[in-house]
C-alpha cells in the first residue's frame, strides 16, 4: 500500500505522504472536548469551570475543543433571525441549520474576564446532568409515540400526555423562560431559504445499513428526507455547499489518530490503555467534576503533554480480516514505535527485555524464543514494552524500561547515551520526562546513580530489576537526567 500511495503521489503530485509532512506540537498534547459533557446545553462559565477542574486536579488540558452548543442554529418552526433555545441532545440540531456565522446567544452575551471577576456568571455543574437525563428520557418518550403510530395504535393520547409533561419539566429545570425544542425531525429546507431547484424526498435505508448498530446521523437523514437538487444546478449546489463550509471549519491535512475517551465510564482504563499507543493527541469529555485523575495521570505529564509514539497504531499481521470482537479466538493487538531509530534497534538487536505494565513483570525473550502465553479476560488489556539489551563489556546487559507510572514507559525516555570503554568506567546516560518510578534492567549493580548531576540511592535485585525514584522537576520543564555508572566486570 505504501508503494501504491508513492506511485500515487509522484503521478498526481497534488498531496503529500506522511513522512513528508512536519506533525503540528498538538499531536503531543492533552485536551478536553465539551461533547459529553454538556451535549448542546454547552455555557461560556461550563467551559471556564471544566478547564479549571483539570488545573486543580493537577492536569493541565494544552487545547479545548468546544463541541456543538455554540453555534447561532434554528429550525423550521421557529424564527428564522433567532436561535433556537433550549437545545440540549444532538439529535435535535440534526436537522436543524446555521443561521448565522456567528456565536450563539449564550456566547455572545459573556463578557470577557467575567469569571474572574467579583460576580462570576453562576453555574451549576448538576444541572447539564439532570437536562440530558430528562432530554433522553423525552427523546424515549417520543420514539414510544413513533412506535405506536406505526403498529396502528390510533390513540396516541397516552403518549402525547408524557410527552407535553416531559417537555414541562426539561423547560422548569432550564427556568421556565423559553419552551424546549423537541427531538423530532425537521425538514433542513425552508420556503424560500435556497434558490435552488431543490424537493425533499423520503429514504430508506439498505438492508445492510439497517443491519448495522443505530447511528443518530442516519437516522435523521431518514427521518428528514433527503434533498435533491435538479441536475443542471449541480455545479451551483457544489459552490455553495463549498464556500459555506470553507467559511465555517478548517482541515487537518496531518492524518494523525486524534484519540477520545470518558475516562469516568466502565471501560474507561483499557479505552486509556490503547490511546497510550495511539500515536496522536489524547483528549477525554468528562462533564466537569467527573474527571478520574488518577487514570488521567497514567497518560498524561501534569504539563498536560503526553508520552506519544511517534507513528499511528497498527494491528498485527494475525489481526488482519478478523473480528477479535465475536469470534472469540483472536486478541486484537497493535503496535507502535517510541522513536523512529527504536526500529533500526530492534533489526539488530539479539535480545530484548519485554515489560507488562499491567502485570508488572519483566521478561527476557530473542527472535528464537518461543512465544509469550497471555490471557486477556474480556474488556482488559496488557501492553508489552520491547526494549534491545545493550551489551556493555563482557558481561553487562542493559535495557532501560521507562517510567512504569505511565501506561507509555518507554515514551518517557527522550534520549540514551552508552559510554562503553575498557579503560574506564562504563556509563548510561538516560534524559527522561516525567516522574515517578523509573525501571530498567541490568544484569550488575550499578557502582553509582546520579540524578541531574547529584549522586542519588537506587535499588538493584538479582533478578535485574534496577529501580530510581523522582519526582517531577518543575523547572526544568518535566526532564530529568539519570546516569548510572558501573565497574566493568571482565
């Protein structure tokens, strides 16, 4: 496939290959996204609060994502000059369109620097909470009502009764000002909104398509129709279409995974434990005060940078055109590099010190060993760190493991360094980012340790476990220098 992309890029020269590009610094980055937690009830002082959760906390977020919940949208029914109010589940801005380039109500009216004012803007973090609750619950209110309407009940009253009530009880939580939007479908074409020959028709979905999981974009495509413009106004649709979204959103030309989470849901370490491999940025939508710091801490340096690969994650060969997910036989497994001159490393290397961060063991294994037997209980994980034994002198095996705090040991280490010499003393030179427990393996105790230029303890077991503990170094921007110096042993 690389081999096609090459031919590819040399005969069209109208892109470029990954290994051509420079990564932006976000890829290196930790971030929140507002979806989840607020949905379309998304406030200026929501945004203020969450950001500040993570300072507190000790995890400082390096960009934002500010979801749906801001945009000046409206739909059919209501004014056209005015934003929708009361907005809170995706569904109902589905449908719906972009009324203006501009900020919605709630955004425009904030003053700047008003939350750290005398008299911040209120918020209440319970309340995003208790709306999406009831709007899901109204969102099943009406879906019952739908149901009902298609096995042929005719009387709807029952459901119609839940429904106002719900709808009574989502206006009195938002305060009773403005009557809440329903999630039912809306068509996305008013009279006189386009000057395109245009009709709305119905759709149905594919058989294969229906089969799938439930996807909330398809199914308000069904439920609004799909608009069809006449053929010789093709061209004008796509200018249209073209220069409204050039206005609205930017592209990424970087193709990088741009990993999400909820670190606060049943699944939510091995969801962690595979973005610690994923080669790009890393960023969670907790709602405010729902954030697991100390799963958080395991990704990300309280700098809010990450230990990152330096690739995107692939499955392995065995793991091609299989479904690890139903058949029951196959483990998924993925793969990544730390640093690009890792893989020269490993091409060469004869032996290896395999780490398992979840069982914390240390394993000695070559390309003849045979293989590693693991089970992995439904929704777990293990991630297996390879690192080359250097071979120092005649008898000294080498191989630092990284900080084992971090899902990512191996991608704390940022340069190594061996001074291997007859006539003197043999040194490891390791820069490491981070803090915390840092391992390595060697086959002798080191004579002495040293932490950013001092002589510090470590601990050093006849199983070749050789461990030093530090803590974050603040000033010097996370990054700590650790020497360990031996006696050659002939």
């Amino acid at each position: 496939m690389k081999e096609a992309y090459s031919a590819l890029r040399v005969h069209l020269n109208t892109f470029k290959l990954l290994e051509e590009k420079t990564a932006p610094s976000l890829v290196d980055k930790f971030g929140w996204c507002t979806w989840d937690a607020f949905y379309l009830t998304l406030e200026p002082a929501g945004v203020w609060h969450g950001v500040n959760d993570f300072v507190e906390g000790g995890v400082t977020p390096r960009f934002l994502i500010i979801d749906d919940g801001w945009q000046s949208i409206n739909t059919d029914d209501g004014n056209p000059n005015e934003d929708a109010k009361n907005l809170v589940l995706g569904g109902t801005q589905m449908t719906a369109r972009l009324h203006r380039l501009d900020d919605c109500e709630k955004f425009r009216k904030y003053k700047g620097g008003s939350m750290l004012g005398p008299n911040p803007p209120s918020f209440d973090p319970k309340k995003p909470k208790m709306l999406i609750s009831k709007a899901i619950e109204l969102e099943h209110a009406e879906k019952d009502r739908d149901q009902a309407i298609q096995s042929g009940v005719t009387d709807l009253s029952p459901f119609e009764a839940r429904i106002q009530k719900l709808k009574q009880e989502l206006d009195t939580l938002f305060g009773g000002e403005e009557k809440s939007v329903s999630s039912g479908s809306y068509s996305c074409k008013a009279e006189g909104s386009t000057n395109l020959n245009s009709k709305i028709i119905s759709c149905k979905l594919s058989p294969g398509l229906d089969g799938t999981m439930t996807d909330l974009a398809v199914v308000k495509i069904v439920e609004g129709g799909i608009d069809l413009v006449h053929p010789d106004q093709a061209g004008d649709f796509y200018d249209s279409m073209h220069s409204y979204l050039c206005q609205c959103w930017h592209y990424r030309s970087e193709s990088r995974c741009h990993s999400y989470y909820r670190g606060r849901v049943e699944l939510a370490k091995f969801h962690a434990g595979s973005r610690a491999i994923c080669g790009g940025p890393v960023y969670v939508s907790d709602s405010v005060g729902g954030h697991d710091f100390e799963l958080l801490r395991k990704l990300v340096h309280p700098d809010g940078t990450i230990p990152r690969c330096q690739d995107f994650a692939l499955p392995t060969r065995d793991c091609l055109f299989r479904n690890p997910l139903f058949e029951k036989k196959t483990i998924l497994k993925i793969w990544n590099f730390n640093k690009k001159k890792e893989a020269a490393r490993m091409r060469r290397a004869e032996e290896f010190i395999v780490y398992l961060s979840q069982a914390e063991d240390l394993l000695h294994a070559s390309p003849q060993s045979e293989a590693i037997q693991i089970t992995i209980q439904p929704s777990s994980f293990e991630i297996f760190s390879f690192v080359p034994i250097k071979k120092l002198g005649t008898s000294i095996d080498f191989a630092p493991v990284g900080l084992t705090d971090m899902f990512n040991s191996g991608g704390t280490i940022q340069e190594l360094e061996y001074f291997d010499s007859e006539l003197a003393e043999t040194r490891v030179k390791i820069e490491v980012k981070g803090g915390g427990n840092f391992l390595s393996y060697s086959t002798a105790s080191p004579k002495k340790g040293f932490l950013n230029g001092a002589e510090v303890a470590f601990e050093w077991l006849d199983n070749g476990r050789l461990t030093l503990n530090f803590p974050w170094a603040e000033t010097a921007g996370g990054i700590s220098h650790v020497v360990f110096a031996s006696c050659l042993v002939v």
